[in-house]
C-alpha cells in the first residue's frame, strides 16, 4: 500500500507496483544497451505498443527493484513512437525500461543497459574552498566509494597524491519517510593541500580497489587568489535553480505534475541549464579566477532522491572547473516537528511564523551535508565562513534562529569580530532567506525578513559589513544601503550594509512588488545571475546579468560600492 503522503498527493494506483515484473507482451527496443558514461543518451522506441491516455514509462532497476528509479508520464496525442534519453549512472548494475497503463499492467519492456563502468563510475564531481588558504575539496559520487585518490599534476609533471574519506546517506537517515527513494550511493571527498592561487593544476580521480582505478577521470582548476591577495578575481553568486527536466525531451516525473508536489518544490526549471552554461562560459573566457555562490534552494529535490542526480549533473558545466560553494535553504531543511535526525544538530525546526513549513518533504539538510564539504569552521553548509583576495563572505541559515544567545548568532557574532578588514577590506553576508525585499507574492516571508532584520540590522552596521545577498524570492532588486527600514547614504557613499535579492537561477519566478522606498531597482520576471568582482581595497563592483530562453545576456544592474565613510 502506499504511504500516507504518497496517497494525498499522487493517488495510490500511480505507486502500486505488484504488476511491474509479469512478462510484458510488447517489447521496447532501446540503443544502445552499452553506456560510456554517466549522461549517454539511448533512443528508446515504442512503436506498435498500445497506447492509452495515463501511460507511462519506468526506469528500473534491472535486478528486480519493484519501485522504478524515476517514473515518466508520456504525452501519447503527438503521434510520437520513440523518445531520447539522457540516462544517468544511478550505482546500479543495469536498468530496463517499462512502459505502464495507468492501471499498472505492465505492457512492454526493453533489453537491459549498463554502463561500461559498471556501477562505481565517479559521477557528479564538484569542488570547494576550504577553511585553509591553499587547499581545495574535490567530491565526486558513486556506488561504493571504494577508496577515494586523487592524482595532482601541474605542466604535466606530478604534484603529488592525496587520499580521502567517505560520506553517506539512507533513507532512515531523512527526518520524515522520503516520496521516491534511490540509494544515493557514497560521496568520496578528497582534499589537496599546498596549492597555490592563479595557477592551472590538472588532475585524476576516482575510487580504488585492491589498487587500481575502477574508473578514472580527468578534471581541472585555477585556485582563487589567497587571503590578503590584492588580485581582481569575480564570485557569481544566485540562488534558486532547481532541476530541470534534461533526461527526457518530452515526460516529467509524475510528481511533478502533481499540484501540491509543485506547489511546495516548484515547476521544473527549465532555465537552470542556460544559466549554468553561461556561469561556465564566464568561467572559462574569463582572464581572472572566477568562482561560484549557490545562497540555497539546490536542487528542490524534496525527498525525490532522483532529482539530487539529475540537478547535479545541471551544474557540472560550473561545478567541475572552479569551486562551488552551497548553503542550506528552505528546500534543502524545511520539516515539521522535531527530530533527532536534524543534520544541524537541532532538535526541532525553527519555526517563529507561517514562513516556516516542510519545504524539504524531511529532508532536513541531510542530502546537502552529505553531498557538499563546505568549510569546517563553522556548521557544515549551515553556517561557515571563507576568505579570497580581499573578500571575507560569511554565510549563514535563514532557516536557523539568529536570536541573541542562539547558536548561530554566537558564531555569527564571533566570525564577524575576527575580520581582519586590513587582510580582507571587504565583509559580505549571505543568507538564502534575504532581510529586505519587496515581493508581494509572500506576504509571510517579508515580515519574516522583518523580523530578522530587527535581529540583524544593528550588528551588521556596527561590524561593517558592506553587502548582504539573499535569494528565497525568484526576482531581482537591489536596496539602497539600509538601517531599521531607512536609506542610510548611497552606494558610493555607504553608512549601513547594501542588500541584494538574486533568486534568479532557474526555478518558477515569482511576480509584484510594492514600491518600497528603499529598493533602487527591483527586476521581475527574470533569469540570471549577480557578479561581485573584488576590484581592490577601494572598489567593489557588482552587476546583475540577465538570461533569456535563446541565451542572450544582459547587464541589468551595474553598481560600484565604496566602503564606509571613515
């Protein structure tokens, strides 16, 4: 029988499984049967099955699971009779696909495909700063994790060879019971040590056994300017992307279609490619370092573990040439009740107003810490800090109480105290849940944000800190420099932090705003990203890039922020 919550929001026929493996009388042909890699694409043809409103295809796994690892509703009135795949290595040893009528009798199926690489392929590798200057994290996913290696060169002579550690999740691990579970398989994470900035290094990872590689693959990375280092380098920052539907052309996963599913996890973000290919190309084009800030709201997966997969492979254009620093937002944490499985290290949820619901399904941040080795100075992806150049970014959880005396505002408090602004002139706070913003989509979320600025406002302006970037809300707008709900000066001659909304990066925008007197420039509806380049100790300069369906880019906003008046 299906669960509670898979009852109320997709009906009980769609998750009832009993017929999946009878023989099915058709047969779907798939090409090929042999995958390279982790995002071949197969042709799978249906031609001659009998079709009926409601169908829909299964991928399964191939050694008898009774739950397919996603599930596609066809559109059967465009005449079609095959559809392109982008098969993902999900750690099995093979997939067959099935083709359903809504009333569960099994209709057809194909041959079964493998990967080449058998299930241990390391997929999904992305990098990140760490708490020390000279080091980088490289994390990758696969089966088992085996043991994890990575191997350093620099102008093809070797730097060395470092070994890593292990992270991972189950189902039992989540704070509520999950939609549509997949073994996530193993995080393998590997930190490099004594590198040094503006440099090119190559390198080849994967997991060992007995060894040997299972399988290897090859990456690259130019390190960020060191602490202190008065080199121009960029940070693209933007929140709220989501996972968009690139496995498939023309199907969704059922629960996508399902209106209290969206109306908590958002539509498919069918931008979120185009605004990582263009992150990329900046990346690449750019004769200066250029990293990446995800300020939450990943990958909206919402206990759909298949999503973390396809989302993770969106950002790969980004993530696997520069590092791609991640914080927690409502879709990645937000759950009801208490829990002792709370990957914070709360025991409940913080919950002063409406704003505050189970936007994670239970995730509760498990799946983002096991995924993601942000810097250990801090709360895992939860709160922490790193340093670049002469920027200091701070980044705390919009979804933990930032109360005098709670834990978070203790180690705000402290990490803003020990900025040595000589080192690092520039101070940036970041938080997924902004202070300021006028959208009226969400009338709870702005007296939150009220909220949390009469916590904030005064130690942000005391500690001097010139930017405040959140995202939460799918729009644009940039604020003049505020205090208490006030202009406190201009950008070029600041007196209290600027705030900057940039919830822009691929999901379901949002639409209206009141005419704030305090927001300079407020952009809806749109897709893009913010770009922050650290000039030198006196200029900040900060632009809003807009991207539209054909991939246009756009200067929206373009601002030069000078530090306080002494």
């Amino acid at each position: 029988m299906c669960s509670t919550v898979l009852a109320f929001l997709c009906g009980c026929v769609a998750f009832e499984w009993v017929w999946a493996f009878e023989t099915a009388p058709w047969q779907l042909k798939v090409v090929p049967t042999k995958l390279d890699s982790s995002g071949s694409k197969v042709r799978l043809s249906f031609a001659g099955v009998p079709k009926q409103k409601g169908d829909w295809i299964g991928i399964f796994d191939a050694k008898g699971n009774h739950e397919p690892l996603t599930k596609h509703i066809l559109d059967i009135n465009d005449g079609r009779t095959e559809e392109e795949y982008k098969l993902y290595n999900l750690r099995r040893d093979g997939f067959v696909f099935k083709y359903f009528h809504m009333d569960g009798t099994l209709v057809a199926q194909s041959a079964v495909v493998a990967f080449q690489a058998g299930n241990d392929e390391p997929t999904q590798m992305h990098m990140a700063l760490t708490e020390t200057s000279g080091a980088l994290r490289v994390m990758w996913q696969s089966a088992h994790g085996y043991s994890p290696e990575v191997t350093l060169f620099q102008d093809s002579s070797l730097i060395g060879t470092f070994k890593g550690e292990q992270s991972a999740y189950g189902r039992d691990d989540l704070c509520n019971e999950p939609l549509l579970w997949q073994d996530p398989g193993v995080t393998s994470i590997v930190t490099l040590t004594n590198l040094s900035p503006g440099k090119r290094y190559d390198f080849t990872y994967g997991n060992k056994r007995e060894g040997v590689f299972i399988m290897a693959k090859n990456g690259s990375f130019t390190l960020p300017p060191f602490p202190g280092d008065s080199r121009r380098f960029e940070m693209v920052v933007f929140g709220d992307m989501g996972s968009p539907r690139n496995y498939c052309g023309h199907c969704t996963i059922a629960l996508e279609d399902d209106a209290a599913y969206q109306q908590m996890c958002g539509d498919p973000a069918t931008m979120a490619p185009l605004i990582a290919d263009s992150v990329a190309t900046r990346v690449r084009i750019s004769a200066d370092p250029v990293m990446v800030a995800h300020i939450g709201d990943l990958a909206y997966a919402c206990t759909v573990e298949a999503k973390w997969d396809y989302w993770m492979d969106t950002i790969s254009p980004m993530s696997t040439i520069t590092p791609y620093m991640v914080s927690v937002g409502n879709h990645e944490y937000g759950y009801l009740g208490t829990s002792s499985k709370d990957s914070s290290g709360a025991t409940f949820q913080y919950q002063p107003n409406k704003a505050y619901a189970n936007d994670s399904f239970g995730e509760c941040g498990v799946p983002t810490v096991s995924r993601f080795s942000m810097p250990a100075n801090g709360n895992k992806a939860f709160w922490y800090s790193f340093e670049s150049g002469l920027l200091h970014v701070t980044v705390i959880s919009g979804e933990h109480s930032v109360a005098e005396g709670m834990p978070q505002r203790e180690w705000l408090e402290r990490d803003l105290a020990n900025v040595d602004r000589a080192r690092t002139p520039w101070l940036i706070v970041t938080s997924h849940r902004p202070l300021y913003c006028s959208e009226t989509s969400a009338s709870d979320d702005y007296h939150n944000g009220l909220l949390w600025a009469t916590h904030l406002d005064q130690l942000l302006r005391q500690r001097r800190v010139n930017l405040f970037i959140g995202g939460h809300y799918h729009a644009y707008e940039r604020t003049c420099p505020i205090f208490q709900g006030k202009c406190e000066g201009s950008a070029s001659n600041p007196r209290a932090p600027v705030h900057i909304t940039v919830g822009t990066a691929g999901i379901d925008k949002d639409l209206g705003h009141w005419n704030a007197p305090w927001s300079v420039l407020h952009v809806d509806p749109g897709f893009g990203y913010g770009v922050l380049a650290v000039e030198d100790d006196v200029h900040l300069h900060w632009q809003y890039v807009n991207v539209t369906e054909d991939g246009t880019q756009t200067v929206l906003d373009d601002v030069w922020l000078a530090k306080y008046e002494e």
